[in-house]
C-alpha cells in the first residue's frame, strides 16, 4: 500500500457536452483552397527576402520530396484543430500531400469533439470555478473507452491513433476528422500523450496502463516513419512547444541509431511566438549534420492556409514552387 494518498475519480461530476459553452463551432472551420492561375501568380509577387524567401523554399522542398516519395509529416497542437483547419488538413491528407500526422493529446480531443459533436474549446476560464472545466462525459468516456478497448484486444500492436481513428469512423461525423481521415487512408496517425495534461485524464473513464501502452505503441510508429525521411523529407510542427519537439528528437535519434540515414530533410516550425525547444529540436538541431530548418512566427490560422495553398499550386502546375 502506497503511503501517498491519491484524489478517487470516480466522483468526479461530469456534464453533458450539450450542456457545455464551446468557443469554436462547425461552422467556423476554413475551406480549402483550389489553386489557379491567379495565385501562382500571386506567388510569384512575393519578396524574395526573408520569411517570404523561407516560405517559398520551404513549399519548393515540400513539392520536390514528395515528387521523389518522400514522406511530408504534419505535427500538431490542438491550435490548429481550434482555429479551423481540420478541413484544410485533411485535404492534404486527401491529395498525398502529407503522409502522416503525429498530434498531442489534446489535438486528439478537439479532433474528436468537432468531428462528433460540431463544437469544442470549452471556455476554460468560466468553467474553472466551479470544477466543471474537462468533465464533458461523451468526450472522455470516447477516447478512453476506444483506448482500454483497444489495449484489452487481442492485438498488441494496436496504437493510439489508429485505435481512436477506427472508433471514429464508426461514427456519424467521425470521417470528418483528421485522425479518421488518416485510418480511412492507411496513413499513419500518432497520439502522443503528456498524463495529466489533458482532461480526459480527470475523468473515471482514463486508464494509465491502457493510455501510456498505446501512446508508447505510437512512439514506435513514429520511430519507423521517420527511417525514411532523409533525403527529401519534410517535418512540419505546428503548435506544439514541448511534448512534440521532444518526442520527435528522440524518434530521430531511434531511427538513425538503428541504421537508418536520415540526413538531408526539411524542417520546420510554426507558431505565434518563437520558443526554445521548437527551435532547437525541430528546427536546428536535426538539421545539423545536412538538410534545412525554418522558424515562422504567425498565426496558424493564416500561415497554414498560404503554405498549404503554395504547395496545391506547386502540385497541381507539375513545378516546384519557385525557390
């Protein structure tokens, strides 16, 4: 017996998502833009100086490694899901334009919130009072329940990810979703969970073994994409500042300690600020010995939809987005 007491969970009072106040509804979400002629040229009006001249070298990368086969790997926080973009995303995901997406655990709830019920981003600071911030029922007990079910099957290579995507599919609105879209598509999706940060772990539904199996399961997946990123490859990180850059330092250091030459790819970072970890372990530090890093300080919002439209019109003109 532990001689530290422990909160019991399982009086926690949770509240119908229905009845909670969401910030960010269906409605809200971007729409992906199909590129012509009027903004290749706008392209091409760009500076070729500083963040413009990045930017346009990084879209350049992107195209040139995915016309080699490359893989282009999207990680995120759950920004971008609140800002709209789940749609923009998955239409990468759609045309092959990404081959993968590696998210924390609260992109994963957002995705899932706006993907079954339409809304998510519960005003926090008005539900802190009275204990009721992350106690919405239908959003623990979904990812939690897809997670213990999957971790008591009789598969043991079953991750986070595709565990929560098929659950998703199984739903009326789940496809919808960028962790759906992933498993509909075979391409791999990673949860990497941070215990404790995330309100699905306030709730009785949450499980440690079954969620710190599965996340683990995902490292591993991750791990494996990433043997084939050098020489072409492209690593973007939008919003995370801690849990991915970590994760992804020590699934390069996996990769190249098993073998694997992965040198020579592209990363970069996107987010309103600029902070430490992003910059070192994303942007400088992989890149070191070959490749390329960019920092972009900006709103998702803004920047994912012109990167994401730069890269359409690259694709669809059969060029490279001018360098």
């Amino acid at each position: 017996m532990s001689r530290y007491p422990k909160s019991d969970l399982s009086n926690v009072r949770l509240l119908s998502i229905e009845n909670r106040s969401s910030k960010v509804s269906r409605s809200d979400l971007g729409r992906p833009f199909e590129p012509g002629k009027e903004f290749a040229s706008f392209i091409d009006t760009l500076p070729d100086i500083l963040a413009a001249r990045d930017l346009r070298r990084l879209a350049g990368n992107w195209v040139a490694g995915r016309k080699k086969g490359k893989p282009a790997i999207l990680m995120m926080g759950g920004h971008v899901v609140k800002v709209g973009l789940v749609p923009l995303v998955c239409d990468l995901l759609e045309r092959g334009l990404l081959t993968g997406v590696a998210m924390n655990s609260a992109a994963a709830i957002h995705d899932v919130e706006s993907a079954l019920f339409g809304e998510t981003s519960e005003d926090v600071a008005a539900a802190l009072t009275d204990g009721s911030f992350g106690m919405a029922k239908e959003t623990g007990e979904f990812i939690n329940g897809a997670v213990v079910d999957a971790y008591e099957s009789d598969d043991p290579e079953v991750g986070f990810g595709e565990a929560l995507g098929e659950r998703l599919l199984a739903q009326e609105g789940g496809a919808n979703s960028i962790i759906g879209t992933c498993v509909r598509l075979n391409l791999p999706v990673t949860i990497h969970v941070a215990i404790g940060a995330d309100i699905v772990h306030q709730q009785p539904s949450m499980r440690g073994d079954a969620t710190g199996e599965l996340s683990f399961r995902d490292f591993r997946l991750l791990c494996e994409e990433l043997r084939y990123l050098g020489s072409g490859g492209v690593v973007l990180n939008f919003g995370s500042a801690v849990v991915l850059p970590e994760v992804f330092l020590k699934a390069l250091t996996v990769a190249r300690n098993l073998g694997a030459d992965v040198f020579n790819f592209t990363t970069a970072n996107f987010d309103m600020i600029r902070h430490y970890r992003p910059r070192m372990n994303v942007v400088t530090r992989p890149t070191q010995d070959g490749g390329e890093g960019f920092d972009f300080a900006g709103h998702h919002e803004i920047m994912f939809p012109l990167l994401a439209a730069m890269v359409k019109a690259g694709e669809v003109s059969g060029e490279e987005v001018k360098e």
